[in-house]
C-alpha cells in the first residue's frame, strides 16, 4: 500500500477533487492517503467527506486526518502540495498595495508584484517542507499544485532529493476549447506543441485528427474572436470570462495560441494591468479578495451539505487534473504523457537551462521526462526570457537570503515599468513588511 500525503489536506478546493480522482481510480483506490493540514479541523471535515465518497464507491482506502507532521510524512511515497502561505490575509495585501502603485492585479498570484511576494513569503515554508521531504521519505514523489508554480516548483526542485513536477490546468482550457471548437469527443484527437512558462505557455503547431488546423486558427481569428469561434458561455474556474478578447488579439499578433486564460495571461504585460481603459476593452475583470473569501466559505458550506446529505454527482466522474495519473504511471512504470512544469533542460532551447518551464512530460519509474517544445519566434521569446530572469532571480535571492537582491528582481518586472526605481523599492519594502514573518531574510 502507498502512501499519499495531501500537505493542506484542508485544501477545499483542490483535495476534494483530487481524492474523488483517486477513489475512482482501480489502483490508486487502495492506498493510504494522509490529509496534513496545520489547520486541523478542515482536513477533519475534507476527511469526512472523503470517507462518505469512499463509502459510496466501495473504496478500500485508509484515510487519515493529522495536523502531526512525523506521523503524516514518515514513509510516504508520494506529496500533494497545496497550501497558500499566509491566506487570504496575506493576498490581501498581494492586491491592494500594488494598486495604491497603479498596478491592477487580475489575479495576482503569478507575476507583477502579487506573484513576487507570493514567492518569497512561501519559500522559507517549501524549503522546510523538502527538508521534511528528504528527512522523512527521501524517495517520495512531489507534486506541487501552489502557485506561484514556476517559483516554488523551482524551489523544490532545487532541495528535493526525489523527483518534483509542477501542475496547472492551464493547458487543459486551451484544450478543451479545440475540442468545442472542432465538436470533438476526445483529447485524443488534438495533437499540440507548446511550451513556455506557467500561465504564460505558447502553442504553435495544432492538428485536429491529423489535420494541421493552426493556419486556419489564424485565418479565423481575423475575423471573430476565440470565444465566437467556440463556447461564448465559457467562465473560468472563479466565474469570470473576458470572451478570451486578449487570447484573441495575442493570437492575431504572434501566429500563437496563448493561454487562454486571459486574467492571469494579462498580468505578463506592462499595459494590461496597468491601465483601466485598457482592462475595459479586453473585458479583464479582477478578482476582489472578498469575493475569494466568498468562495472559499461557499466551498466549505457544499463540503459540510456533501457530509450531510450526499455526495454530489460531478464527484462520481473524473475530473481533468491528472495527479492520479501521474501517481499510477509512478507505481507502475508504464508511460504516461501530460503536461508538467519541471527545469529546463533544453525543452525550451531558447531559454537557459534550470529555470522551470511548462512542457509536456513523460512521467514513469524514472520520474519526469520532459519533451522538445523546440523554437519559438520573438516576440514571445523575449517575453518568456524576461520573466524566466525574473522568476529565477526572485528564488536566486532568497536562496542568498539577499532583500537587495529581491528587490532587485522586482524591478526587473515589466509591469513596474510605469514607475521609477525609488518606487519600486517602496512598493517592494511595503509588500515585504507584511510578511515579516514569512521572510527568507
């Protein structure tokens, strides 16, 4: 029996989902799964409700709820990471100070100043968490889900003795869109090369049932925007839809199908988030930290009726995320090939090696392979060189335990272009200083 450690096992977002993967699943249904959570009585409650589906499925699994991190990490075979250091509290503050700075984060949880602290406040938390890792079941595959997923991806890569991959649906949406946009039935009929950086991947070649369809993409895109062409209904994962007008516009300039989530692909571009006008006609809307509070207690009300009253139907099918894929084809050894985030070694040739990139994966006994995306054209190469600098020299810093150095970095960000050094830096101290805890310096 392995054994599979959720850390924030009170994760109501992303463990409910992941278990139900699990359970349904005809190898993965018979493991251990461990829920960590410092906040003990959520992964109590995520427990109750992964006991009343295991119930319900038959499932042989032993489910354990802890807030003891010896007894949850001894022996594990593998770790599912998904916590958020600090809260929504401390994105609060990811939000309202750079807006006080002319800095309109949309999400803010990736790039721009929200994604910089975001970093540094979780590092000193993943290098403890690897040091655990290695400690207490060195062989241990990682699986990290928190964002942001370039940056802590690195940081486990960097301690970690065992493999480590990081994970986003991401590229799942633009799939999902072929397929609506084609009337297809399966994934399987669209074949893709992308690659890039997490919330800031590129596709450039795309065939539908073997047909090269990426020429007539653009030929369309001309004329009607992605969301014509597909699902004018589609919402994102928080409710919001900007009818993929960026996606569209970064489409008909660079020849490439960008993700297409147009709220986190906004906050790599000085002008987007930077400028009201400029949100109005790409229809980006923010995500107020209200309304994640709102979300986030909405979660919690459906897990509780779900222990109550029964487990709703869409827990009964698997979902998209593929951790349970990449655990089986782990504990088996047989090719499985999915997206990934892991250190580039030459998969992007055109950025320098060791920095993560998103690419496809092969995942086996050996742990991640990742495959050749190949070259991409300028622009979008110098824009992925920018922010892969960037990233690196944000976790370079707090690995040097260096404030100058990530303050540095910080100006490195091309969404601060607007303001000049001195208010960088103040941005930069401001955001520091509610995280004094958390710092690696």
């Amino acid at each position: 029996m392995n054994k599979i450690v959720f850390i924030g096992g009170g994760s109501f977002a992303w463990t409910p989902k992941i278990m139900a993967d699990m359970l349904l699943d005809p190898i993965l249904r018979e493991q251990h799964f461990v829920l960590y959570d410092i906040n003990r009585p959520a992964a109590e409650l995520v427990a109750a409700f992964v006991n009343r589906l295991k119930g319900d499925l038959k499932a042989p699994a032993l489910i354990t709820a802890t807030d003891n991190r010896d007894e949850a990490f001894r022996d594990a075979n593998f770790f599912i990471v998904t916590i958020s250091t600090g809260g929504l509290d401390a994105m609060a503050h990811d939000l309202a100070i750079p807006e006080e700075y002319g800095i309109l984060h949309t999400v803010g949880d990736t790039s721009g100043p929200g994604g910089w602290a975001r970093t540094i406040r979780n590092y000193k938390v993943f290098v403890d968490l690897a040091a655990q890792f290695n400690a207490y079941a060195p062989h241990a595959t990682v699986l990290n889900y928190t964002n942001p997923m370039t940056t802590l991806t690195d940081v486990l890569a960097r301690h970690c003795r065992a493999p480590v991959v990081g994970l986003c649906h991401g590229a799942f949406e633009n799939l999902e869109l072929i397929k609506t946009m084609y009337r297809l039935e399966s994934e399987d009929d669209i074949s893709v090369v992308f690659g890039g950086l997490n919330h800031f991947f590129w596709m450039k070649e795309l065939a539908v049932k073997g047909r090269n369809v990426m020429d007539e993409l653009r030929e369309q895109a001309r004329t009607r925007s992605l969301t014509q062409m597909s699902n004018p209904d589609y919402q994102d994962a928080m409710g919001f839809s900007s009818h993929h007008e960026l996606a569209t516009h970064l489409l008909r300039e660079t020849g490439l199908l960008p993700y297409i989530g147009d709220r986190h692909t906004c906050e790599f571009f000085p002008d987007y988030i930077t400028s009201a006008d400029a949100m109005k006609r790409f229809n980006l809307k923010r995500t107020p930290i209200t309304h994640r509070r709102d979300v986030l207690q909405t979660r919690r009300d459906k897990l509780e009726k779900a222990v109550a009253e029964g487990i709703p139907e869409h827990y009964l099918t698997r979902s998209r995320e593929t951790a349970v894929d990449i655990c089986r084809a782990r504990i088996t050894g047989r090719n499985f090939i999915d997206v990934g985030n892991v250190p580039n070694r030459g998969q992007m040739p055109d950025l320098p090696e060791g920095g993560v990139v998103e690419t496809l994966v092969v995942v086996n006994g050996n742990g991640f392979t990742p495959l050749v995306a190949g070259h991409f054209p300028e622009p979008v190469v110098g824009w992925l060189r920018s922010y892969d600098r960037l990233f690196r020299a944000t976790v370079d810093a707090c690995e040097a335990a260096d404030r100058e150095a990530a303050l540095a970095a910080l100006a490195l960000d091309s969404v601060c272009s607007h303001l000049p050094p001195a208010r960088i830096r103040e941005l930069g101290n401001r955001l520091l200083t509610q995280y004094a805890r958390f710092l690696p310096f």
